[in-house]
C-alpha cells in the first residue's frame, strides 16, 4: 500500500499533463486531479481496488486540514457535454498517515468532462469544487 500512496502523490505533482488542482477553504485544503486509469500500474490498480481501461478515469482527492491528513466526507458527480450526469462513487484509501478518496468513472471518447465535488470535514461546512478536464482514451 505504501507504493500505492507514493503513486498517488507522484501522480499528482509529475504528470506533466496535470497542473496542481488545489482548492482552499480556509485551513482546509482539498487536492484533486483527474486522469486515465490506464497511466497506474497493474499491481498498483489492483492494490488499490481499480481497475485500468482505456476508457475509464480516476478521480483523486486529498484533503488537508491545517496541513495534515483530514478524514472527510467526498461526494460528487461526472457530467458529459451532453449533459448526463453520474454519481461518482468515493473510496477512502488511507496509508502512512496520507488518506485518499478515489473514484472511477467511464468515458467513452474524446470529451470534456465537468466534475462537482463537495467536501465536508467533521461538522464543518459543505465545500463545492468545480471544475472541467478533457480525456482521451488510451490507444494500447
């Protein structure tokens, strides 16, 4: 699991197609970043409880309160161009002190998808993050 975590913050910091998404709310930081699930390694995915296709995508947030690892409540939705929505469906992975929230969700072809998050910690208020990212499906 510990190269499960050290993928996950590689991915998030290396990809030179993925800038740092990060949205703060007051001492409450919420990292996210989208990508084809096909860019982890098998033993990665299967460690994680994912799985690689060419056309399926991963979301992952971490979310940081005061700088440090916070368990939260992660609940959102993928939107199409055309409109139709899915729910995303949020794990929690949690390793060496970093906790992850991922989800997956299909793609079919080329398109710009519209993600809404909501973050809550503990009691705290409901925070809304949105934001487009285009996909591509992976040609292997």
């Amino acid at each position: 699991m510990r190269r499960l975590a050290l993928l996950i913050l590689t991915l998030c910091l290396a990809l030179p197609a993925m800038a740092e998404r990060k949205a703060s709310f007051g001492e409450l930081d919420v990292h996210y970043n989208a990508f084809n699930s096909g860019f982890l390694q098998p033993d990665i995915a299967a460690a994680a409880g994912l799985t690689r296709s060419k056309t399926l995508g991963v979301l992952n947030v971490a979310v940081l309160k005061a700088g440090k690892a916070s368990p939260a409540t992660v609940t959102g939705t993928v939107t199409d161009l055309l409109g139709k929505a899915r729910p995303l469906e949020f794990k929690q992975v949690t390793e060496s002190g970093a906790i992850y929230y991922l989800a997956q969700f299909p793609f079919e072809q080329r398109e710009v998808l519209r993600f809404k998050l909501v973050v809550k910690v503990g009691e705290g208020s409901e925070n809304s993050i949105d934001f487009n990212q285009e996909f591509f499906p992976d040609d292997k």
